[in-house]
C-alpha cells in the first residue's frame, strides 16, 4: 500500500442549548439557498456518478505476499484499491467541520475552546470508519485550491515531496478569524495481516483574535484483514493537544480493539489548565459519540454506566459537548516547491513545511515556463 492511506471528511449541524452538539448523519456535500419563492434549493454534489465497488473480492494478499520486506510506498496496487481523488482533495475533507472552528473563535474561555478544538480533532479522524480505499499519488509539485465563501475559508495544498511522499497544506479564514496547517507524511508498517500507518506530521490551528496556537498529531491507524475477510480501520494512541497560548492541554486515548474488542473505538481523556488541574473529561467512540463533562460528573457516569436511564440523564443534563459521530528518511536533493518550504514549527518546534504565501495574489509572473 501507498503511504497517503488517511484521512477524512464528515458533514455537521449544530443544536444550542446548555450542551451542542455536532452531526454527522449525512455524507453528502451539499449547499442550501433562498430561492424568490422562500423555498430552498441545493447545489453542489450529492452522490458519486457510480456505486462504490466491493474490495472484498480482490486480494491484497497475492500482491503483498511478494513484497515482505520492501517498503511499502513502492509497491504499485491495483487501482481498485483508490479512491476517485487525490490525496490533496482528501485533505480539504479536513474542513467539513469548520462551524466547530467558528464556534472556538467565538467563546470567551479558554477550556470551551479547547474542548471545541478536540471536538474538531476527532471529527476528521471519524471520517475514516469504513474507509478503506486510498487516493490516488499526487505528482510532485501538485497543487489544489478550495475556497468555499459559504464556509469563509480557502485552502491551497502541495505535493512537496515524492520519496517519501509528503503533502503539505494551508487554511486560511477569509475574515482573518483562523488559519490552520500542517505536512502530512504516513509512515506505513506491514504486519502480515495487517497495515499499520503511523501519522508523521504536526497539525496547527491558529485563533487570530484570540492570540492562540494549538498543535497535534493524529493517532495510529491500522487496516485490518488485508490477506482474508474484511477490511476495517482502527485507531489507537494518544492525541495531545497543546494550546501554546495559555498552556491548557487535551489528552485523548484511543484504545485498542483488545482481544474481544471491548474497547473498540473508545476514546478517554480530559482537558487540563496550565497547573495540571483536570477541567473536562472527554469520553465515548470515535464512530458514535464525544461527551465532555466534569470529572466529579464522570464518576458519577461511571457508577451508572449500566443503567441506561440515569446515564441518558446524566449526559443531558451535564454534558458541555455533545459530539455525534453517525457516517457512513528525506532526499538528500530537494526541488524547490513553489508555495512551501521546510522550516520550523514555531509553536512545536517541529520540522514543518510552511506556507510561504503569494498563492492567491494571483501573480504567476514568476511561475516556470513550462510550455
């Protein structure tokens, strides 16, 4: 399998009361307008122009039985095994939840962001529940613009390394509210019966009006039963996500399947101010549902875990997030990239690829002469 297996999209909604809560129940990509008539009408995509194939009747197996040993993002798959899209286009999916960023920018306390930012964490990861397929290898030196004025934002993303293939990408708010950013490079591990793909790169959401930079990266992911039955995904690790600004952090495990899948996508955590004391506890599946509560409140969850009743009641009553989740080594010679450059993360720390601005000037006078 190629290295560029990940990654994500969703759509949401959102109810205010006491608690919120995000939506995933539709996949589709759609948008809604006014007409003269006061109805409404929807644009935009809503299905694929032809059903999804079966996987499950070719064999990963006869491909990667010949391959022990040799790495992984040089084997050629079959092209039944894609996606119909570029791994720069799977990137934008990121940005299905931005109303979760726009709800961060507009709270006054820091651990209600934090708990939103997590919230916008797990959502991208979520997409990734019965998806299999990988996108197709962007060329070296690819690029894919989004601007979506629905939404307030445009992206632009690069392929800004081939071997290893890295894919580097930024958002920026078209109000100035947000901009968020990040290299993804997956670092694959073939286990026999399975592929497991450690998520090399820093994710960094930046809130301009409120001065704050948060950084993470994302959890394991394994793909199952790659020589018989059926694919699925699992992920599992932990997330930490830092606010850099007032030194709160989320720490979020992703437990394992476990023997007799007991934990299978579980997700447990909490949120800690600057003094390591634990303000929120973040619990539920990464394929169902996000509760964040008080810790005194998470005990008491705890002890009526088996009585459906009085859990209903307690995670109405005192949950402040509500987070529905229904879906369906570098070389030695480098080119320079056009809108990207190796640098340094300057809230991690971490070697990054950083936009180097310009794109959307619209200024190609010093574009390359490639006719």
């Amino acid at each position: 399998m190629n290295s560029e297996e990940e990654f994500f999209d969703a759509e949401t909604g959102l109810e205010s009361d006491d608690s919120w809560e995000v939506s995933f129940k539709d996949a589709l990509v759609f948008d809604s307008k006014q007409v003269a008539d006061g109805s409404t009408q929807e644009n935009g995509v809503k299905s694929l122009p032809a059903e999804m194939i079966s996987r499950n009747n070719f064999s990963v197996w006869s491909i990667l039985k010949k391959c022990i040993g040799m790495e992984l993002s040089k084997i050629a798959m079959p092209v039944v095994f894609n996606e119909p899209l570029s791994f720069l286009q799977r990137i934008s999916e990121y940005m299905e939840h931005t109303h979760l960023i726009h709800k961060a920018c507009s709270l006054s306390d820091s651990i209600e962001r934090m708990q939103v930012v997590a919230a916008f964490a797990v959502s991208a990861v979520a997409s990734q529940w019965e998806r299999t397929g990988k996108p197709f290898n962007p060329l070296l030196g690819e690029t894919f613009e989004l601007t979506r004025e629905d939404e307030g934002y445009r992206l632009i993303s690069e392929q800004v390394s081939h071997h290893p293939p890295v894919s580097a990408f930024h958002v920026e708010s078209l109000k100035q509210e947000f901009e968020f950013h990040g290299s993804i490079y997956p670092k694959l591990k073939f286990w026999g019966k399975s592929v497991e793909a450690e998520p090399k790169g820093t994710m960094t959401l930046e809130l301009l009006k409120h001065k704050e930079a948060y950084t993470w990266v994302n959890p394991m992911c394994c793909v199952h039963n790659i020589i018989l039955g059926k694919l699925w995904i699992e992920q599992y690790g932990a997330v930490e996500i830092t606010n850099h600004s007032t030194g709160d952090t989320c720490v979020l495990n992703f437990k394992p399947c476990g023997m007799f899948g007991k934990d299978l996508h579980k997700v447990e955590g909490y949120i800690q101010d600057k003094s390591k004391k634990k303000q929120r506890v973040i619990y539920g599946k990464w394929t169902e549902c996000i509760y964040g509560v008080d810790p005194k409140l998470y005990e008491t969850y705890k002890k009526t875990a088996n009585d459906s009743k009085k859990l209903k009641q307690v995670r109405s009553k005192n949950s402040s997030l509500h987070l529905n989740l229904n879906l369906p080594p570098l070389l030695a010679k480098r080119y320079a990239m056009m809108w990207f450059s190796l640098g340094t993360n300057p809230h991690s720390g971490a070697e990054d690829w950083l936009y180097a601005g310009g794109y959307f000037d619209r200024n190609y006078a010093d574009c390359p002469d490639i006719y």
